[in-house]
C-alpha cells in the first residue's frame, strides 16, 4: 500500500511516465505474491502452525524460556527485523523477524540463537518442551500434609505430623516435566537397555512388566516419533528411573544427577538413605546376582533427578494453599475429581497424558494415572528405610485422595515419574 501510496502523489506530479508507474505496480504486486506464495511453502513443508510466539527484543537481555509440546509446529516472531536465526531444529525463515520450527519429539531443552545486524552477539531463547519454566521469586508456598488434627496426634501419641504443613518462601528455578514420562519417552532413550527378551523368570508380576516393555520394543520403530498425549509408564523400577534421568542428562550436555556402583552382596546391605545418596534395589531388565546399588548424588550436576518430597508436594499443590486435594476435599463428586485425576483400578493398565485439568502451575496428572516416585532426605516413620515414596495416588484414586495422600517406596516395578532440574 505504502508503494501504491507513493505511485499515485508521483502521477499528480506527473515525475512518473505511465509504463514507470506500470511496472511499480508489478513489482509492488509480485512483492506482495512472494510473501504469499512464501507462507504457503511453510505451509506445504511444516503443515498448519500449532503455536504462534512473539518475543520483544528488550527481554532477550536475561534468560530467556519458551514452553513448547512435542511435535508443535511454532512460528516465533520478533519486534525487531533478525538478521541470522540459528538452530539445530528443522525450520524456514518466515519473513525478515519471523521463523517457523518444528518442535522435538522427545521431551527436554533445545535452543535458537538470534542475531540482529546492529549487534555482534547472538541473544538465546531456551525452549523447554514438553516442560513447565518455573521462576519462584521469594514465593510463599505450602508444602506438606497435616494427616492428624492435635486431637488425632494426642491419642497416637505423635509429637507431630510426619510431613507437616508449613509456608516457606522459596527462590528458584526449575524445570518441571509438565506431564508424567511416557511409555514412547521411556522406551526410545532407553532403547539400547531393554532386551528382545527377559532373562528375569522369578516373579510373575515383574516378569508380566518386562513382558510389556519387551512387546513395545518388538512393535516399535526407534526414533519414531512420541506422541505428546502417549500413555504414561507405570512399570518403571526406581533404577530405571534413575538412569533414565541421567541419560536424559547425558543427551543435553549437561552432567547426570547420579553415579552409580554395584554392592557386593557380602557387604550385607539394604535399601536405605546414605548422606550423599541412597541404596537402591538393583532392577532393571536383567537378572543380577547382585542385589542393590549405590547412587551416590553430584553435587556439582546440572542435570535431570527425581523430585524430592518438599519439592513434589509444591508441585502438586501449584499454589493452593488451602485445598487438600486439586477438586477441593474428599466432599468432591466424583465428576469433579475426574476433571483432575484419571483414576481406575489395574496396575498393568495405563491411560494418555494430559487429557485432564492442569493444576495451578499448568502441570498435569500430579494425581492420578501413576504413582508418582519420589525421594526423601530423611527417614520417615511411615516408609520404614526406604528412599523414596509414591505420590499422587496412582490408579486408585478417589475424592478421599489428598496431597499427604502416599504409598511405601519399595524399589519395585509398578510406579511413574516425571524430572525435574533445578536451574542455576
């Protein structure tokens, strides 16, 4: 229109000849047909546009995070023309200040670096995907569950809750797998640890487990692409779970969580909480004649881990501070806990992620579907000597279910997960 605007004040002037005017008019036309025939190629390569973005320029000073889903095909957009746009994604310019990319297929962190001509650095934005960013800045947050009122307490003789409430302020920053790992997650990054076939014959229920895991890799493609709402895992010892975090790790350069070795069964150990780490019972998808190993923690990770209690209970909560569960109390009809929890009664069945409501923090499936795994600093007089509990519920959800809501952490097979890393 500008073009067409300055054509017509040159005719009143007569500065233009007509076949000058004509062929402005083309240019000015064929201009516009470019930047048409350009979207429909983006179209054509990436399909439809799930998720559009636009970033200022002035908040690329700090740390800059974007939350996208597996799979999405983004357009991002800056207030300002880029001169170079890199990434290791698939991806088109746009036009002068946008780019289209295709989001990953597993869960994690990736990046673009952004140049601009009147700047010799590149500015970074970080996509988390499949993630929740979480910046708490002196946030008060409630953390755990007043199972017994002082009446209750007095008559068991307890001095007091074994996980009590209390407000703290907490300054951090974490990424948070928005939903639990799924089966595809689990399965594609752990592909080379898991066997066509078992060597484990005796238990049933763990051999039925590994039955499932073998059966997926059978029909399986590897790399193939994850689904974002695929059914979760719910058959994942807590080994598993701990390599499976230190491979995720591994994968983004940064340094695993967790250092593992295997304890001679002369050394005549158990589960149990080390000052800097824990005994863990030595499952995965082989047989052992050694029973536990140590995983020993590194401080100087940056790397993926399980959640701890404190940190689960935060989560889950996503700023409540006065319900006892998402749906409110165990008052709750059953449809209203369904909108928060799918609850069902079979350890071997499973169900997609993130079909339901988020919760404050927009993390999904914080009850229901799975038992979640997490780990414990401390002894806990509920959980006997070991590391970790289950939260949220799992399958056999109901309205009574609740945050203090726990199961004993034995280092078997039938729970989930989800990562968290905090960030520097």
């Amino acid at each position: 229109m500008k073009n067409l605007f300055y054509i017509f004040n040159c005719m009143k002037s007569n500065t233009l000849s007509f076949a000058a005017v004509f062929v402005l008019v083309l240019i000015a036309c064929s201009s516009s047909v470019k930047k048409q025939d350009h979207s429909a190629e983006i179209v054509k390569q990436f399909g439809p546009i799930d998720r559009n973005i636009n970033v200022s320029r002035d908040s690329l000073g700090g740390e800059s995070w974007q939350e996208v889903e597996k799979n999405e095909v983004v357009k991002i957009c800056l207030d300002d023309h880029v001169h170079k746009w890199e990434t290791s994604l698939k991806s088109a310019i746009f036009n002068d200040s946008c780019l289209v990319f295709q989001a990953p297929t597993l869960i994690g962190v990736d990046t673009l670096n952004v140049y601009f001509s009147d700047a010799d650095s590149s500015h970074r934005i970080n996509l988390a995907v499949g993630m929740k960013y979480l910046n708490f800045k002196n946030e008060e947050v409630l953390i755990g569950y007043d199972e017994f009122d002082e009446y209750d307490l007095r008559r068991l003789g307890l001095e007091k809750n074994q996980e009590p409430e209390r407000l703290v302020s907490v300054t951090a920053k974490y990424l948070v797998d928005k939903y639990p790992v799924t089966n595809c997650e689990f399965l594609q990054l752990m592909w080379d640890s898991i066997p066509e076939k078992g060597t484990y014959n005796k238990d049933l229920d763990i051999e039925k487990a590994r039955n499932k895991w073998y059966s997926r890799k059978k029909s399986s493609i590897r790399n193939e692409n994850c689904a974002t709402h695929d059914t979760a895992a719910n058959t994942i010892p807590l080994y598993q779970a701990l390599k499976y975090a230190n491979a995720r790790s591994i994968r983004e350069g940064l340094k695993p969580y967790y250092i593992f070795s295997v304890i001679s069964d002369n050394e005549g150990v158990a589960e149990d909480i080390l000052p800097n780490g824990y005994i863990v019972g030595y499952w995965d998808f082989s047989y052992h004649n050694e029973h536990y190993v140590r995983a020993i923690i590194d401080s100087a990770s940056d790397g993926y881990r399980l959640p701890y209690i404190e940190e689960w209970s935060m989560f889950a909560r996503g700023g409540d501070k006065k319900n006892k569960a998402p749906w409110g109390d165990s008052s709750a009809t059953p449809e209203k806990v369904a909108k928060y929890a799918k609850c069902f009664s079979d350890y071997y069945s499973t169900a997609p992620v993130g079909k339901l409501l988020p919760n404050g923090y927009g993390l999904y499936d914080m009850f229901g579907l799975v038992w979640e795994r997490v780990f414990i600093k401390d002894y806990l007089f509920f959980n006997d000597y070991h590391p970790t509990v289950l939260k949220g519920s799992g399958s056999y959800c109901d309205k009574h279910s609740n945050y203090g809501s726990f199961k004993k952490g034995y280092d078997g097979n039938f729970s989930g997960f989800r990562l968290v890393r905090k960030l520097k």
